[in-house]
C-alpha cells in the first residue's frame, strides 16, 4: 500500500516534471577519432573532444615528459613544438592537432645522444626541481628557430634587421616559461651555449 | 569544462551558418583566451565551433596599398610580416609586447580583437560580474580594481581591454571585415567594433550573433614614428597598467606636423581622443594633449595612479618619437 502510494507521487512529480517548459539540455560528452604524429610515429586515437593536447600525450600516450604546471597557459611547463613551433599543449584541443606533427621532449634526443639543448643544461645546471625543464628546453627549440627565421622580438631595436641572440633577448623570448627555483641564469647560460651547437 | 558539440566547417560560410543555428556557439580558432575561460566556466559553449582550417590565414596587399589581414593570420607571423615591420610598426611593436611567444604562436588576429577581460572578479565565479552574469553586480567597484578603467567606465563595469594589438589597430584606423549566416559581408570601423560597457557590460563588441570576423584591414601606411610603450608590473609578460600607441611625425621646428594616439588599459575598448591629437599638433605639448585624453578620467581608488602614469607615459612616447 505504502509502495503505491510512493509510486503514485513519483509519477505526479515525473508529470509535473515533463509539463514545465523545457530547461536547456547539456551537450553530452562527445568522442571523436584524431590521428596524431607524435615524435615521428603515428599515433590514432578516440578522444573525448574536452581532451587538451597535454592530456592527450600524458593520460592517453603515457609521454609524461611534458608537464601540468598551471593549466591555463602561464607557466610554459607543457610547451611542445607543433609543426616546428613552440606552443602552450595545455591551451589547446587535441581534436584541433587533426594529422599535425607534434615533438615532445620525449622525441628532442638522437638515439642516446642528447639534443644540444638537453646536453647544455645539464652542463650549466639549468635546473633545480626539473619540473620546469622540459617545456623550457622544447620552447628553446622552438624559440631558436624562430630567431633563425629572422623573427623580431619586443626587445629588438630595429624591427626591420635580423636580431642577434643577446641576453636579452634570451630573457625577452623566453619570458613564457616560468621556473619557481629561479634558475634563469642557468638556463640563459645554457641556452646562449647551445645556440651555437644548433 | 562542460561538454560540448564540435563542429569542424569546410567553409567560411558554413561555419557563419552553424553559429546562428546553434545556441550558445563560439568560434574556436587559437584558443588561448577561450579554453581557459571554459576550463573555469566563465565560457560554457554547447557547441565549440573550430575555424582553424578555414582560408583565412593570408596577408594580401590591397588595392589601395594598404594590408588586409586574414582573421587567422596568427600574432607571431603577423608581428613578423615584412610589411608590418617596415610600414606598420606600431601593430608589430604592440603585438611583440603582449603575451608569450607560445600564445603568440597561437593566438590569432580576429581572436585577439574578441579577447575578454582579465577583471579579476570576471575570472572569480563566486562574485557578482555584470559581464559574466548579467544583473549579477559589480563586485570590481569598490574591490580591488588596480588594473581597472579610469575612463568610459559605468555603474555596471569598470573593466577593461586587455589586449596590445587592439590599441595598434585603433591607432591605424583598421577595419574589421565579416560574413553574417546569411552571407552578407560588412567593414566595421574600429572605432565602433568595440563597445564601453554601459548597462550591457555582456556585449563586448558590434558583432552580430553568427558573425564571423574574415579579415582586418590597414589603410595605407603612416609616414612617421610608430610606437607602442607599454607599462607593466614586469619588463615582461604582463598586461598592460597604462599602455600609448603613437604615429608621430616631426615637422618644422621640432614640433610634431602628425600625431595618431591610441591608449590601452584605461577602458573597456582602445582609448582615443582626436581632439588630444589636434592638441598635440598645434601646441607641441604632450600635457595639451594629456589633457583632452584624461578628460571626465575617474580613479576608484587603487587605480587612481593610471591617471597621471597615462600623463607621464604619453609625455615619454612623444618625447622619444620627437627624439627620433
């Protein structure tokens, strides 16, 4: 008897539920294929579209080298170099990457040998923690290409001329990439080395 | 952040059109500005529209000698472009003083002209914001409010702009071109693409639901010295306190012959005031021109200091532009 009664008020209150205007559904989570090149080898997967391109390679791919500081862009601890260019994996969709070739600190090194970058680091001790290390040394790689791409910088006096890598603009250009155990003339001094070994 | 739907248009006008059909849709081109607000959901898209394979990544030289930008011609290779290094300066030197060279790499044209407010109670979804809710309140007036606006500020939102590139636009009169759902195109001034907030703080700019920003347009270059100075809490990246976009030529006896001023950091759109510009001209006084610019400014406490940093900033930039 009880049970009925229950049963009865459950469905005046699913009634009265379904009378009312309509309140705006959420999308559901939605899965899609993306088939990424990642450090020279392929790679397809089925992503939850909300997936960034940082979760994509630490979650999906186990390639943990590129690391989580803030999530939103400030830090430059999951920077990657995407097509050749350095950018923030955390800010970005991995189902936007659709077939673009994205290098990880994973896939900076030659075999055993170390990239110039990776090698001068450890030379100048360009790190404490290390947290910070992998996205300064992908956004390095990134950045020295576009100096030699002739790209200017805000610390570039005349815009029109090829910059020269002073200190300064190491600083200036690496302004993205935090590093909280203030290794910074550690990693200028590794960096200014390993500019010449590129 | 929430779910969403995601679309992937094959053209310009597709993605016009799937933007007016769906509720609460939002372009998606570098993302730097938008995922971060859906990762707090201050931004909750039911469907994210992704325009990054649109053809709009050209710059083509026009008719008239001017520049004509694609939408996702992005910050870096903008900031890069022979033609703005040598015709547009002041657009390469605002771009390279904003953000980082990861986001520069991403960030796009259109999407740094639809750039939202860095307010801190805009990004805080436990206070009241006009703009995140609207009828909410402001929680900025009376609160902190160091990085707020001095000038075209209302009851309902002191924010402020935050982007660099704006201000450089502003000072080169560009113009902002789009495709509505029905296909029609339309050139906005950028003087009237950005709007101050008034009682609708929410509606940030002249675009029309669906809208879809094409390209943005140079007149032909400016002959003078093209600066942007920008004052920050770091030497850099940091957004703007107080932030001058000039072209200025010198003329006879010192005096500059041609002043464009544009000012960031101080509303919620590029500041600009032609009348500070006649000032300039006529009186070679960068304090006459102060004056028109800061005219009905108003302080709300921590940001007072903007008013006279705004003075000593522009008397710097035309101090260096007549120097030059």
């Amino acid at each position: 008897m009880g049970s009925c009664a229950a049963l009865a008020t459950l469905g005046a209150s699913l009634r009265g539920r379904a009378e009312a205007a309509p309140a705006a559904v959420d999308p559901q989570p939605q899965t899609m294929p993306v088939s990424l090149e990642i450090n020279g080898t392929r790679h397809d997967l089925t992503l939850d579209t909300r997936t960034t391109l940082l979760d994509a390679l630490r979650e999906h791919l186990d390639l943990n080298g590129s690391k989580k500081g803030c999530d939103h862009g400030q830090c430059g601890a999951c920077t990657v170099l995407v097509n050749g260019r350095r950018i923030n994996s955390c800010l970005s969709l991995a189902v936007m990457h659709e077939g673009d070739s994205v290098t990880t600190i994973e896939g900076l090194a030659d075999g055993d040998s170390l990239h110039p970058l990776q090698a001068a680091f450890l030379h100048h001790d360009g790190y404490q923690c290390g947290y910070c290390t992998p996205g300064q040394i992908c956004s390095a790689a990134g950045m020295l290409s576009e100096v030699e791409a002739g790209w200017p910088s805000h610390v570039t006096d005349d815009l029109t001329r090829k910059a020269s890598l002073t200190d300064e603009e190491i600083r200036e250009r690496m302004s993205g990439n935090i590093c909280r155990c203030s290794a910074y003339p550690n990693i200028v001094a590794a960096i200014r080395d390993a500019s010449t070994k590129i | 952040m929430k779910a969403f739907a995601y679309e992937r248009p094959a053209t310009v006008q597709d993605a016009a059109r799937l933007a007016a059909e769906r509720p609460s849709a939002r372009f998606i081109a570098g993302g730097t500005n938008l995922l971060d607000l859906m990762k707090l959901q201050i931004e909750t898209p039911a469907t994210l529209i992704d325009v990054n394979r649109l053809p709009l990544a050209e710059v083509t030289e026009t008719e008239e000698g001017g520049l004509r930008i694609g939408a996702l011609v992005r910050n870096s290779d903008l900031a890069a472009h022979p033609r703005v290094r040598t015709d547009y300066a002041v657009l390469g030197k605002a771009l390279l003083a904003g953000a980082s060279g990861q986001l520069r790499n991403k960030a796009t044209t259109a999407g740094n002209l639809l750039q939202r407010t860095r307010c801190y109670y805009f990004y805080d979804t436990t206070k009241p914001c006009n703009k995140r809710e609207p009828g909410s309140g402001c929680a900025a007036i009376g609160g902190f409010n160091r990085i707020m606006a001095v000038l075209g500020a209302s009851d309902s939102c002191i924010a402020t702009n935050p982007s660099d590139m704006n201000v450089a636009m502003r000072v080169l009169d560009a113009t902002v071109e789009t495709v509505d759902p029905q296909g029609a195109r339309r050139s906005i001034p950028i003087a009237a693409f950005h709007r101050l907030p008034g009682d609708t703080p929410q509606i940030e700019t002249d675009l029309k639901p669906g809208e879809l920003i094409t390209a943005v347009t140079l007149p032909k270059p400016v002959e003078g010295v093209h600066l942007y100075r920008k004052v920050r809490d770091r030497a850099s990246y940091a957004f703007a306190t107080v932030s001058v976009a000039a072209i200025i030529a010198k003329g006879e006896g010192g005096k500059p012959r041609l002043a464009k001023l544009a000012f960031g950091g101080l509303a919620h759109k590029p500041w600009r005031v032609q009348a500070a510009e006649a000032a300039l001209v006529e009186t070679g006084s960068a304090d006459a021109a102060a004056d028109r610019v800061l005219d009905g400014a108003r302080g709300q406490g921590s940001n007072d200091f903007k008013i006279p940093l705004t003075r000593r900033t522009l008397r710097a930039t035309v101090a260096e532009a007549l120097r030059a």
